[in-house]
C-alpha cells in the first residue's frame, strides 16, 4: 500500500501552479507501486470562481486524475472549505466521490485524512456554503455578486441579532478571503497544536488548509501544504508507506523535507495578534452565536 496525498491546489485562482501539479499527476501515472491517492481538499477554489466554471476550465487535471483511477489507484476527494460545495455533488454515477473526511488502514495504523478546516475556528460551515455558492465568474468573481448577497443575508442577521450589522459581515468576508499565508499567520500554531492533540494513538493525522507543510516530530501528524505560489515552499505531497509519512516537494528537483517539528506546546497566539483582527473577532463571534445551535 502506497498512499500519495496533495491539498491546496486551489484551481482556478491565480496563483494556482496548475501546470506543476499536472506534470506530478503525469509523473504518477508512470508509477507502478501507488495504490492510494488522496487530494486533501480546497482542490478547486469556489470562493474565487464560479463552483461549476471551475471543473469545466480544470478538467485536463480532472481527467489526469480519472486516468489514476483508471489504472486501478483508488483516488479519494476529501472536501476543504474553498470547495466545501463537492458535498452536495452526491450523483452515484459521478466518477469521483467525495466526503468529509476519510479513513484508510495499513496494517496497524490508520490514516485519518480532514482538510484541517475543523482546526480553524473562524471556518463555519454555512459561511463555508455561502462563499461556495455565491461566486460567479459572469462578474468577474468575488466583488460582484457576493455584496448583494451578503446584503440580504444581512437584513436576516439584523432581524435575528440588531447589533450585526453590515460591517460585520463585510470584515468576516474579507478577513475568510484573504489567502492563508496572510490570514493564518497569527493563528498557525494554535491550529498545528490543536491537530497534533486530535492525532489518535495508533493512527497517522494528515490535514492541509493551512498551506504550511510539517511533519511533527511523533511522525503522526502531517500537512500536506499546497500548489499555490503565494506559499513557500509550494508544490509540496505526502507519501504514506507502512505507516510512515514523508514529506515532498516536487520537482525538478525533487527534495525531501527531512525537519521535524513540535507544535506541541503552541505559542501564545494572542499575544502576537494584532490589534486590526480584533473587530473581525468580534463579528465572528457575534456570526459564531447566531450559528450555533442552542
Ligand atoms: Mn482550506
């Protein structure tokens, strides 16, 4: 059993390296001992193109990765937050199935596969739906339609909660669309430590999301990284063999990344948070109120 993992792919997006990522699926094809391959979410980016647009103008990639499946390599699509839509896309007859999160055993180990969203407590699920709907590419993506839409959401939430006004939303929108490198930077370790105490014993944890690739220093938590340029490294997969994983980057030339680190104690975020977060804090914990069920 040989597993090969990517996430962060991000197609559709500007600085989404398609074409290195098309070179590695072809260099896969040419490989006789891959069993498994898993694309670990925020493949296609829906929160910037149009949900359906978005596989129409991927779809060389689409068929490279129904061309594994073809030769027999069992090919899994966990959902992230930018395509969090694949999970209404539930056709039997679609040639790829997609889920939430997934499960494979090797042996006595057992790898657990989540985009690494559920680490990120400003992800919530109906924004997650939300931004996944309402982009178009008619408009030239996301300032278009997206305001109208968080217009009428926002006569809802004044009706539901007065104090949630259209600011609110404005900078939790803004703030979710901001590329992870950006976004993140704050919050990184505590998402990282967060994983590395969701790991199992007996089991291997691998999530992307936060377009930064580690191994810790148990060798049972992993991320993934992406395929976008915005991030360095960028262009990065996960090999799992006999409950192992090793972490790659692609080439040419293809380097192995060898460090290992401890997330384990998580530094104190808040303290380098900067103060601009802080009204997006609260309209997110005003979002997180309204959403939450009671
Ligand atoms: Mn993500």
């Amino acid at each position: 059993m040989r597993v090969i993992v990517t996430s962060d792919h991000h197609l559709g997006y500007a600085n989404s390296d398609k074409a290195a990522f098309n070179a590695f699926l072809d260099e896969l094809a040419q490989e006789n001992d891959l069993t498994h391959f898993v694309l670990l979410g925020d493949v296609v980016d829906m929160w910037r193109r149009d949900a359906s647009g978005v596989f129409l103008e991927a779809q060389d990639t689409v068929k490279k990765i129904l061309a594994l499946k073809s030769k027999g390599v069992q090919v899994f699509y966990v959902a992230g937050n930018h395509d969090y839509h694949v999970l209404d896309l539930n056709n039997p007859n679609y040639p790829i199935t997609f889920s939430k999160e997934l499960t494979l055993n090797d042996g006595p180990v057992t790898y657990r596969f989540v985009h690494g969203y559920e680490f990120d407590p400003e992800q919530k699920v109906p924004f997650m739906r939300f931004l996944c709907r309402v982009m178009s590419d008619a408009g030239g993506a996301l300032e278009n339609q997206i305001w109208v839409d968080f217009n009428s959401l926002n006569n809802i939430f004044s009706k539901i909660e007065p104090s949630f006004v259209k600011a609110d939303i404005a900078a939790i929108a803004a703030k979710l669309q901001r590329g992870p490198e950006v976004r993140l930077k704050d919050s990184l370790s505590k998402i990282n430590s967060r994983a590395c105490q969701e790991a199992k014993p007996g089991e291997v944890l691998i999530f992307g999301h936060t377009h930064i690739p580690f191994i810790n220093k148990a060798e049972n938590v992993v991320n993934t990284g992406s395929w976008v340029k915005d991030s360095d490294p960028h262009n990065t997969y996960v090999e799992l063999v006999n409950g192992k994983p090793r972490l790659f980057i692609f080439g040419p030339p293809k380097k192995e990344i060898t460090e290992r680190k401890d997330w384990s104690e998580g530094e104190d975020d808040e303290k380098t948070s900067s103060t601009a977060t802080t009204t997006t804090q609260k309209a997110l914990s005003k979002l997180r109120n309204i959403f939450s069920p009671k």
